[in-house]
C-alpha cells in the first residue's frame, strides 16, 4: 500500500527548489523524489544497511562507510526502555539480502525472556541512503511512534503510530501538520530528527531543515499529540549551517551542536555549543543559566563550550547525557581534518562535563577515524563509562573497529579501558547507542559492515558487563534467542 503524500512532497520540491548539496548528489545517485512503501510484514530475521558516503579515491575508499544501521549520531533515540512492559524497543535501518533498499525495522528486546522479536518491516524507504533511517519514541499511553527521516529534501519524511500500546505488529500512517507562517501545512520533511515524549505535555523534536542554499539550519518544534504541530524555531544559523545532538531527563532537553564556517564546505565542522530548555521549549539558557536570544547567529555567543576552531581543528559530535545533577555530559571527536587516515591523527575521544560553574575536560582515548561513533553512560557522580569502537578493527582508519569499554572512577579525571567487548572481527563494528533509559541487559546496540566494500551487515547488543549478543540474520520464529559473541 504506498502513502498518498507525493503531491505535498512535490509541492515541497517545486517551491524550495533543489536543495541537495553537491555531495549528496556525488555518494548518493538513488537520491531522487520516491515515494515510500508501507510493507508491515515479518522480516525474518536483522539484516542491517550498508551505505557509503563520498569515494575519497585513495585506500580508505570512501570518506566513510559501513553498517549504518543504528547512523547516524544525530539521530536519537534508536531504541527506548518501558519499565511499564519491561521491554527495550528499538528501530534500526535494515535492507533485503541484496543491500538494494532501505527497509525500516521495528523490534524490542524483552527483558523477562532475554529473548529479540523478529523485526516488522514496516516501511520501504526506497533509497539506500542510512541518513534515511528511522527514529523511534513512545508516549504516555505506550504507543510506538516510528519518525522517519529524509536526507534533505529530495525524499519526503513520515510518521507511523502503532495501533496498539506497546504493540508493534500494526502501525497506521499519521498525517502530521505543522504551522508555516501561521497556516497548517503537511508535516512531511524533516532531517536529523531527535524525538522526546515530555510527560503530560507531549513530543518536544529537534531537526534540521535545509534552506534554498543547502544550509543545514537547526531547530525545534513542539505537538501536544504528533498530530498537530506548532511553528518551527530556529535554534541557531551560524554561516553555513549545523550538525546537533540532544538529551532528556524529567522534561529537560539539552542540545550541543557545532557549525559550518563559511567558505570551507560541509565536511569542515567546529566549535562546541550547548542550551538547555526546562520549559518545552519556551525559553533556552545555556548551562549557566543565562537565556540565550534565538536564533544564535554569531560564532562568539553564550553557548560556547569549545572554542576548536582557534586551535584549527574539526569537531564531530558523539553523544550527550545528563548526569544524576541534571547536569550534561558531552562527547566528542577532535581531528585535524575530515580525510581518512593517519593524517589527521590524533582523534581525541573528549569528555566535556558541566561541573559547578565550569565545563571540565578530559580524554577518553584516542582512535583511528572521525566516524568511531560511541555513547556515554552515567552510573553515579564518579563512575562513568564510555562504549565504542576505539580499537583499530580489520579496515584500519575506516569508520569503527573493535569496541571496547573504558571506565572512570573518579568524575573522568583519569580512564582506563576496562574491556575489549569485540576481537578478531572480520569486519568493524560502528556506531554504538545506548538506549533512552538502558537497563544492565540491554545497554548497547551496534551494527558491523566491512569498511571498503559493499558487504552484509549484522547487529549487536551488549549489557552492562560487556558481553555481546548478534541478532541472527535469518529466523522465521516470533521471538528469537539471540547468539552470544565469543
């Protein structure tokens, strides 16, 4: 059954005009208007995206590449915790056997049973592009909400809701609206989508728009329902737009993001920022209390954290948490340049932490590409951890490798790596989540993909102890055990 929304999409098109930046078109030739599939079946079993960004034409292949099932960081969350069923559900990008199509799976992990359900497919993006890939939340009543996403404007976006609470079996096609200059429009494209349920008051997002001159422009809107949503606001359009991550805790979103300087194209990005909104986006302050006028447009404003730029360093942004203060925690890559290889070493794994009235530093570790995504878990107010994949794995500087999880003691003055979770592997392991609200059995999710060549794709979990779990690909029962990694 397809989705009747190609006539606002191509509305969209014609009045925005092609958008799609250079690089898009260069690493992404399926990327072109298709109108997505409902499938709603079985799966059989998890089969993760494969997708490749930019061919760099020396060893490395492409500027990046690999599983992208759980890609990219600033998509949020993959997976969410309900205590209510004690389960984890989670989405993921997936594909068919011949890596042909974007295919977005919907599961959950049951933590009475230890057991995975095989996944729904519930819609056929019709691209192979993983900046496509599907976010996930659950509201107050329990129903699943799917967000899909669009890499621009060149596909559009879509919103599924299941029919029943926690139930991912059917879902039903929302026709969301949103105000555009005070009239209700099809809410129909948004880009780097970040959903949070905030309780008794409903979904606060933040995503990017992109504008007629293929800026990516960061902002936020609110819905008291999914349905129906208010006026999209800018966060912040400093030069040549924005990547952001963001967080919630008890109706707290925190969002760090960076900046495009002008001239210097879109794989350049730097500086560090961060705001925080207790009030479901009525007003944003930074961690200090101050309230910042929106949008910020200036590279010297109140939301500074890192100023990378003056060190003549790109910045790429990892994850964001809060602490048991409500304070944010905030990691990231530093490199000398977006290249592939050793060039640009070394890739610090920073740790920036709100402390009292300063924001304090320390490194992590180091590793071998600017795309060795990981997460960062707060435990208590000394013992942090940090999982991802900062062992060089089988395609050495390519995006991922072996994950390893490393450990502090004393608030992040000093790590130590306290284990290597995967060895040996064939292929790297990329792009490490943990999920809103994790719990010790199901704390992360990952996916592998060689780093050079198209290839199948597999992915994995992990709890709290490190030890890792691969969701088969091929299985036709209900509930599937997964196989434990040795």
């Amino acid at each position: 059954m397809s989705l009747n929304l190609k006539v606002s999409a191509l509305l969209l098109l014609l009045a925005c005009g092609n958008i799609a930046d250079a690089q898009q078109k260069q690493v992404d030739p399926d990327a072109r208007y298709a109108e997505a599939e409902i499938v709603q079946q079985k799966a059989n079993g998890f089969k993760g995206i494969w997708y490749m960004n930019q061919p760099s034409n020396d060893e490395y292949v492409y500027k990046y590449s690999g599983g992208l099932a759980v890609y990219p960081a600033n998509h949020r969350p993959f997976a969410v915790y309900s205590k209510e069923v004690d389960k984890t559900f989670f989405c993921f990008g997936g594909t068919d056997d011949a890596n042909s199509t974007l295919l977005h799976n919907v599961s959950y992990f049951d933590h009475k049973t230890k057991k995975v359900a095989n996944p729904v497919i519930l819609l056929d993006k019709k691209t192979t592009d993983a900046h496509d890939n599907p976010v996930i939340s659950i509201d107050d009543k329990g129903h699943i909400w799917i967000f899909s996403t669009s890499h621009g404007i060149q596909r559009p976006s879509y919103i599924h809701k299941s029919r029943k609470p926690y139930d991912i079996s059917a879902f039903e096609t929302v026709n969301a609206t949103e105000l555009v200059d005070g009239k209700e429009q099809p809410f129909n494209n948004f880009s780097y989508f970040q959903i949070y349920p905030i309780k008794g008051k409903g979904f606060l997002a933040l995503f990017t728009k992109y504008n007629k001159a293929a800026q990516r422009v960061i902002g936020y809107n609110t819905s008291p329902d999914g349905v129906r949503w208010g006026e999209w606001k800018v966060l912040a359009h400093i030069q040549t737009g924005h990547y952001q991550v963001s967080a919630e805790a008890d109706g707290k979103v925190g969002v760090a993001f960076d900046y495009h300087p002008d001239g210097k194209g879109l794989n350049y990005r730097t500086n560090l920022h961060y705001l925080e909104t207790s009030d479901f986006g009525k007003t944003w302050q930074n961690a200090e209390g101050a309230q910042a006028q929106l949008p910020i447009t200036s590279t010297r404003n109140i939301a500074l954290v890192k100023d990378y730029a003056s060190e003549k360093l790109n910045c790429y942004l990892l994850d964001i948490t809060f602490d048991k203060k409500k304070k944010p925690a905030i990691l990231v890559i530093s490199s000398k340049g977006f290249e592939a290889g050793p060039g640009n070493n070394p890739r610090e794994w920073t740790l920036f932490q709100r402390k009292k009235k300063t924001w304090n530093k320390s490194v992590v570790t180091t590793s071998d590409s600017n795309y060795d995504m990981g997460s960062v878990y707060v435990e208590s107010r000394k013992v942090m951890k940090v999982v991802g994949p900062t062992v060089d794995g089988p395609q050495a500087y390519n995006p991922g490798g072996e994950v390893a999880m490393w450990l502090t003691k004393n608030g992040g003055r000093t790590w130590k790596k306290e284990k290597q979770l995967t060895q040996n592997s064939e292929m790297n392991h990329s792009y490490v989540r943990r999920p809103s609200h994790a719990q010790p059995d199901f704390y992360g999710i990952w996916a592998d993909g060689n780093g050079r060549k198209p290839s199948e794709s597999n992915l994995y979990f992990t709890n709290r102890n490190g030890d890792v779990y691969r969701l088969p690909r091929s299985r036709s029962e209900d509930m599937i055990t997964p196989e434990l990694v040795k």
